[in-house]
C-alpha cells in the first residue's frame, strides 16, 4: 500500500514537522538557526517592580522555566537574549531601559510583562510612569495581568518560541535586510524640563499623553504605528480642573466619553459637551 | 511603653513652648458629600505649631518626651485653603502611637525652616517634599530633587498640577 504523504499547505514550517513525524528529516538554514535560539533563551535579570517576583518564580524552582530552555538569567545584557520588562517603567527608568536594550546582542526580544510594561497600567494616570514600554522598543510578546501568572509568561515564553520558529533569517530586522532594515540604535530618550525628550523634542511630559507612537509588534511590522494615543481627546479630571462639577468622586462631568462608555463604574457619566 | 495621646501634647507644648502652639483653624475644602466617608468639618486634635518654632518644637518631642524617631513628612495640598499642611509624623522607639506635628504654610510663599540640621534623619524627607510639592526648607544643606531629575521643572504632586495632557496637548482648552 502506498504510503500517502498529505502536505498541507500551511507553511513551510507546518510541512517539516509534518515530515519529521514521518521519518523525514528535512531542515533548512532558518530551521536550524531558528532551533538553535528558541532553545536557549537566555533572559536577562531585570525585575522593576512587583511583576519582577513573579518573573523570579518563573525562574525557579516550581514553575521552573529550565524545562524550556530560557533558565539562564544573565547579569549583563551583552550576554542576554530576551528582556523581561517586569514592572512599572517609570519615566526616570525609561532611558536605562532602552539603554540595556540596546546593548544586547542580536537577535534580541522584549517580552512586556504586567499591566505597567505593557501600558502604565493601574499608574498610567499618575505623573510618572511611563505608558507602555512599547513607545520606546518594540515588544514581541505582551503579558496581560497583574502581576501575571508565573503561568502566564511561561505561556509567554512559549509563544515568543513560537514566533522564533517562525522567523525568516533574511527578514529579521536586524541584519539591516529586508523591510524593516536596523540599522541604528533606538533613540535613548533624554530628560527635559517637561517630560522625556528624544533629540530635544518632547515625547512624553510628565502628566500628559504621549507625543510618540508605539511600536507595533512583529507580526504588524515592529514599525513605529504613527498613531498617538487619542490626540483629539481632551480628558478633564475633577481635581484638576475647576470647571469640571463633581458630584462624587467617581462621577465626574466632563470625563472623555470614550473613557465613560468602557468604564463600568462611570456609567451614567455624561460628556463634556452635555 | 509611651502612652501620650495627641490632646495631651498639645497640652503639654502649650504649657512648655509658649506661643509656638496655634489655635487650628477649619479648612474651607469642600464638604464632603452626604453619601462620602466622613460627613462634617475635617478637623484633628494635633498639635499645629508655628513655623517659627517648628524646629524648636520637634526637639521638643525627641529630647523631652522621646519620641526620638521621624517617619515620614506627609505634605498636604489645601488648594480651596491657599495653603499646604505639613505633616510631622514621629514615633517612640519603644513603640506605642506616633504624634503628629502640623505646620501650615500659605501656597504661594512655602517656606519652613528645615529640621535637618538639628534632625539628619529628616534629609530625605525633606528633599522629597522639596521635589514632589516645591516646599522650601530654609536652612537645608542640599535642598535638590531627589525622585524627579534635576532638570525637571514643576512640583508634580501639587494639586494644580496639569494632568492628562492638559497642559501640552489641547492648551486652548
Ligand atoms: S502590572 Fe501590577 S504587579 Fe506588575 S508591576 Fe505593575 S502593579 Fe506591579
């Protein structure tokens, strides 16, 4: 009986281990050099806050991150693959955080662990906290949670294997080929009179949104997405701003209607223009 | 273990420091709203001392009565009052409640004279009081920002303080 060999017409790496199953080894550059880096990440030991001690019992013994390849925490980010961005990234951190990145080795991933890498999370209202690392490198995995799970960022870690397994060695940006050649550092930010600064221009004051983009992830093209956090919305908030009437303080006139719809303890706010 | 409750140092620093003891004054913030956590005028029964005699009456507290360790400055922002309230707050090593010394001082001129010379332990705080609401401690050796970097301008945790990008994006507004 002839032996039937469906292909299916995923993708390349789908029908190699669909091969492997079958007795048929088959590899390419990419596959090899792909296996040899999703099998050893090396993160680098760098906790920022309270997420940091659930990045530290992922490491160890009971939820054991050796059982992947990625148990080698480095001291150096010369000698690290992946930074685990576990914490709030205040706007005082922030350049030493971009700083560090840029001195690791490539290929090198960001994984944004917690609700604070991620997007400033329960501090992004405050005047000092940086909103999503993002803004500043790009992230391949993000963690929702706070603090995640030690399960959450070995499912993490898994899935950055994932998207390991599935990059192209001609296209990855950091041989300068391809779309999205680097071929530069990313601009460390500086500190200024109102906020960070990248050549002299403000990025993000302190107390203000963003004036930059983030960078989208890899899937999307870990280019700098263009679009600023909601720059038509002008937010009032009650202790700030006399005009606004506050009858209690979770309902506020005057909050940005965006806000009010997706916040269900504000659900009878009505708008600024009401 | 020290028992000396906040209406008996008021007493007692009336009786021993005379005149550095004010009467407190009621603030004008908001009355809290009927369904909020405490209805009626916020007052304590700290001590509220002079700014004048402020040191004189923290060495009171350590030499005197022993409470010899200060925990924190706690700075309030009584934006409708056009003041800030600085709160002292020492302990006793040995344990026991801690005793609170309240200074007020107006907003636009927030000048207090500094503990650290007479208190080094008071160094930090006072910087981060210094850096976080702009309060100025006469007579402190290195008064510079301690959180926030140096070329940093504004006091962020000040009340009116823009947030939200109010400041800078939307100025017309
Ligand atoms: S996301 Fe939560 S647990 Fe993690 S650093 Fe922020 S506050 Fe802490």
């Amino acid at each position: 009986m002839p032996l039937e060999i469906v292909f299916p017409m995923t993708n390349e790496h789908e029908l190699q281990l669909d091969l492997e199953r079958q007795g048929v080894f088959l590899s390419t550059v990419n596959r090899f050099y792909n296996w040899g880096r999703r099998s050893s990440i090396w993160p680098m030991a760098f906790g920022l806050a309270c997420c940091a001690i659930e990045m530290m019992a992922f490491g160890l013994s009971r939820y054991d991150v050796a059982r992947f390849g990625a148990e080698l925490f480095r001291a150096s980010p010369r000698q690290a693959d992946l930074m685990i961005v576990a914490g709030t990234v205040t706007k005082k951190m922030a350049p030493q955080v971009v700083r560090l990145y840029n001195q690791m080795a490539e290929p090198r991933y960001v994984i944004s662990m917690g609700a604070c890498a991620t997007s400033g999370g329960p501090f992004r209202d405050g005047y000092n906290v940086l909103r999503g690392i993002d803004l500043l490198v790009p992230v391949d995995v993000y963690v929702p949670g706070c603090p995640p799970r030690p399960e959450a960022l070995l499912h993490a870690l898994i899935t950055l294997q994932d998207q390991i397994d599935r990059q192209k060695l001609g296209r990855v940006r950091w041989y300068g080929q391809g779309a999205k050649p680097q071929t530069t550092d990313f601009p460390v930010p500086t500190f200024g009179a109102q906020g960070l600064e990248i050549d002299g221009h403000l990025v993000d004051p302190v107390g203000g949104l963003p004036l930059v983009s983030s960078y989208t992830a890899p899937e999307f093209g870990e280019m700098k997405s263009g679009r600023l956090e909601h720059p038509e919305i002008v937010r009032h908030f009650p202790i700030m701003d006399p005009s606004v009437e506050l009858e209690h303080p979770l309902k506020a006139r005057g909050m940005a209607p965006e806000i009010a719809a997706d916040d269900l303890k504000r659900g009878e706010v009505g708008n600024a223009e009401a | 273990m020290p028992r000396l409750d906040a209406a008996e140092l008021r007493e007692r620093m009336a009786r021993d420091l005379p005149g550095a003891v004010l009467e407190v004054v009621p603030l004008q913030v908001a009355a809290a709203p009927p369904h909020g956590p405490q209805p009626g005028a916020f007052m304590t029964s700290d001590t509220l001392v002079a700014p004048s005699r402020l040191v004189e009456a923290a060495c009171y507290l350590r030499d005197l009565l022993g409470y010899a360790y200060l925990s924190d400055i706690a700075v309030v922002d009584y934006l409708a009052d056009d003041l800030f309230e600085l709160v002292y707050r020492f302990y006793h090593v040995e344990g026991g409640e801690g005793l609170t010394l309240k200074v007020r001082i107006p907003r636009d001129h927030p000048e207090v004279p500094s503990l650290t010379p007479a208190w080094p332990g008071a160094n930090f705080h006072e910087r981060e009081a210094f850096d976080l609401y702009g309060i100025v401690f006469v007579g402190h050796p290195f008064l510079r920002r301690i959180y926030m970097w140096d070329e940093f301008e504004g006091f962020p945790m000040r009340k009116d303080f823009p947030k939200q990008g109010d400041k800078y994006i939307g100025a017309d507004e």
